[in-house]
C-alpha cells in the first residue's frame, strides 16, 4: 500500500485512483506501469520505454554463459560492450537497439550466437514488447475517449509513437525521467562511510500533506549490476 500511495495508484483511503485502474491493466509490476504512462504522457519514449519493460522481464534468461574457461574473459568483455553508465535499464535497451538494428538488416541468430545473447529470448521479447504495447494503446485511446465524451466529442482515437534515435540531445535524459516517475523509490545515495544508503518518504499525518525522508537501510547494487561492476 505505501508503494502504491507514492505512485498515485491509491489514495489516502486506499481506494484505486484512475491512475491505478490504468496502470492495474498491464502485465508488468505498478512501478514500471507507471513508468510506461509517464513515457507517453510527459516524456515522448514510449518506444524505448516498452523495449525496456519487455527486457527486464527476461533479463535473467538474456545470456548465455561459454562452457569453456578460455571464453569467459571473451564472454565478459563482449557483454561489456552493451554497458551504460547510467544503469541496467539502459544496458538492456543497448541489447535491444542493438538487435533490433541487426534484425534489419542481418542475422539475428548469427548476431546472438556471436554476443553471446539468448536468441529465443530475444524472441521472446519481441512478444512481450507488442503485448506491453498493446495494452498502452488500449489505455490511452479508453483515456482520451472518456476526455472526449466528457468534453462532448466522441469517435476513434489514433495513437502514434515516436522512435527517438539515439543522437537526440534528451534520448537517455528523457528515459531516466520516465524510469524515475515509477522507480524513484529504488534510489539510493552514497555516502555515510561510502555506503549507498536507501530512503522513503514518510506521512506526517492522515491526509499525507506533510512529509519527511526517513532513512531505511543500507542498500548493496545486485552481483550482476553494472554498478556493483563498477565499484569493484
């Protein structure tokens, strides 16, 4: 319930809000959900924001390991290819770009075969992706259809996503934002010892007008985590 107060889903009796009906319709977790409205509705990604939240739901399934010891440092130095300063999302976005760019115009197998990436999973997401993005465009048009009736119009609603190229000046900028908007309670801060610290905002009162930042815990980046790689 406090995950999904902060993320606009209920309100302060827990009743679902008309956000949460909107993110309650798609098949991945309240905070990527809300990450994917804030895609289309504030930061013009939805494109990337749909091929990452299609990633993380494979992202365990996305490698495959070489059996022999001679290969791993191979294995390890191509993985690092697709590596992004700024975090696992957008390393995973790096795979896709990168695959969907082959898939144009070569070999995706030859392609997965030769990064050492899973090309059934890459498969795979490319059907989570069209189901995730299904979805979005059945709630934006149920959305702006309630918006027209209420305004007295009516009739279809046509959705258009952009694809961003990555040159875009706010191409990376404008997906952290949107991963922000429904992950933001993932943050952690370094500091206290060089430790990475994690907070939460904390209700004051019944209305939750007045709020303060408390302190949970120490947080540690997942063994497999870019961040946990950089810091050793």
């Amino acid at each position: 319930l406090h995950i999904l107060r902060n993320l606009g889903a209920v309100d302060a009796q827990c009743q679902i809000t008309p956000t949460g009906k909107r993110m309650a319709q798609f098949p991945v977790p309240p905070r990527m959900s809300k990450s994917l409205l804030a895609a289309y509705y504030s930061y013009d990604c939805v494109h990337e924001m749909v091929s990452i939240a299609a990633m993380m739901e494979v992202e365990d399934r996305l490698w495959w390991k070489p059996a022999r010891p001679e290969e791993r440092d191979q294995f390890k130095r191509t993985k690092a290819l697709f590596y992004h300063s700024s975090g696992d999302h957008l390393t995973l976005l790096n795979v896709f770009n990168a695959y969907s760019a082959v898939k144009n115009s070569g070999d995706t197998r030859r392609w997965a075969q030769d990064h050492y990436v899973n090309h059934r999973t890459m498969k795979r997401v490319e059907d989570i992706r069209r189901q995730i993005e299904r979805t979005l465009i059945r709630v934006i048009q149920q959305t702006e259809l309630h918006n027209n009736y209420q305004h007295g119009g009516g009739g279809s609603v046509q959705i258009v996503f952009k694809v961003n190229r990555p040159e875009y000046a706010k191409y990376y900028e404008n997906i952290l934002k949107a991963l922000l908007s429904g992950h933001f309670m993932n943050i952690a801060v370094k500091g206290f010892g060089e430790h990475f610290w994690r907070f939460r905002l904390v209700s004051l009162d019944l209305e939750g007008r007045e709020k303060a930042v408390d302190v949970v815990d120490k947080a540690k980046a997942h063994q497999s985590s870019i961040f946990e790689k950089n810091e050793s």
